[in-house]
C-alpha cells in the first residue's frame, strides 16, 4: 500500500510525499529481507534522492534502475512480463529514442500520466518532436483502443484471421499483424483467444 501511494504521489508531482510514504515502511522490508518489497520502496526513495543504493539481495530489476542501467532493467522487466516497468525503466535513459520507445508503450497502454512525464523526459533531454498523445477517441474507448485496433478487434471476434481483416479494411497484413499486437497489449492478454474473451467480458463487441 505504500508502494502504491509513493507511486500516486509521484505521478501527482508531490515528491515530499513519495519519500515519506515509500520511507515508512522501508525498514520494516529490510528486516524481513523482502527483495521485492526493498526493491519498490527503495527505487521510490531513489527518485526523490532518499537513498543511492538498495541491499545486495533486492529484487534486481529495481536494483538496476537505481544504479542507473535503464536499458538492462527494461530487459529484466521484460522477462518478467511487466510491460509498463519495462517502458517505465526505459523512460529513464538519457537517449532520446528509448525516452520514444517508452512513449509508445505507454501509449499503448494508455498509461497517460506516465506518457506524459515521459514526454517532458524527452523535451529535457532537447528533442525537437514530441509525440502527441492518443486522440481524443482512443481516450474514450474503454480499453484505449484506436478506432482502427476497435475494428480489428471485432474482426478477431467474428473469426477473421489477419489476411481477412486486412482485405476487408484495404490495409496490408502486416499493419493488421502490429495492430493485433497492439490490441493484444492493450487488453492485457497474450492470445487472440484471450483478446475474444476479454473483449465480449468487457462489453467491447457484441454478444454472440
């Protein structure tokens, strides 16, 4: 709970806050010897310069960050599944097109809070274009999707495969191929069977 409130607080610019609340209980995680619990609150602390290195034994991908390896924590989230500390990591590096990998994942996944910080990372660091955000359209829909993904999503619904979504809508197969992954992203599934069940459980398509 005060993981997640330190974290609140940081995408709310309140950075008083996000030491006291990830401080709070850091030192009761080191006596347990939690890696992971160390390794959040610490990573916490590090961004508001509370504290410059956590425990030999903490969870390494936030061990990573801390030190500073970007690049190396996105790999680690990555293996682990964790796709929005993956961009979260990446949006840390001092290189410009990474700062825009990150942007796109987390427009991906509509993670707008994030998205935006990192387009002020991407400013800073000099970039002359920033990405714009999704359009006022994907915000609306229920799981970020644009209009285009929101069609091939009710195409992966009815049966289509990626050669009949892309022939219905006169785009080539690999556009459909990266808009299925991004819808699959998205929806938070690994599977177009798992995209189908989650789409028709959220009210996305309509019933069959």
């Amino acid at each position: 709970m005060r993981a997640a409130r330190a974290e609140a607080a940081w995408y709310q610019g309140d950075l008083d806050r996000v030491g006291s609340e990830a401080a709070a209980t850091y030192e009761v995680a080191v006596r347990a010897r939690h890696p992971w619990f160390v390794g959040e609150l610490g990573y916490w602390r590090s961004l508001v310069g509370d504290l410059d290195e956590l425990p030999a034994w903490a969870a390494e991908p936030f061990a990573l960050q801390v030190r500073g390896r970007p690049v190396a924590a996105a790999a680690a989230w990555t293996a682990l599944g964790c796709p929005f500390e993956c961009a979260r990591a990446m949006a840390e590096s001092t290189v410009e097109r990474e700062v825009r990998d990150a942007i796109a994942a987390f427009d991906r996944l509509g993670a707008r809070l994030a998205g935006q910080q990192a387009r002020a990372r991407l400013q800073g660091l000099g970039a002359e274009q920033i990405p714009r955000g999704p359009r006022e359209r994907t915000r609306r829909h229920p799981a970020g999707l644009t209009p285009r993904e929101a069609q091939v999503l009710a195409g992966l619904a009815a049966g289509l495969s990626n050669a009949q979504i892309a022939a219905r809508h006169g785009v080539s197969l690999r556009t459909v191929e990266h808009q299925v992954s991004s819808v699959l992203a998205k929806l938070g599934v690994a599977t177009r069977g798992a995209a189908i069940a989650a789409a028709h459980r959220r009210g996305l398509v309509p019933p069959t």
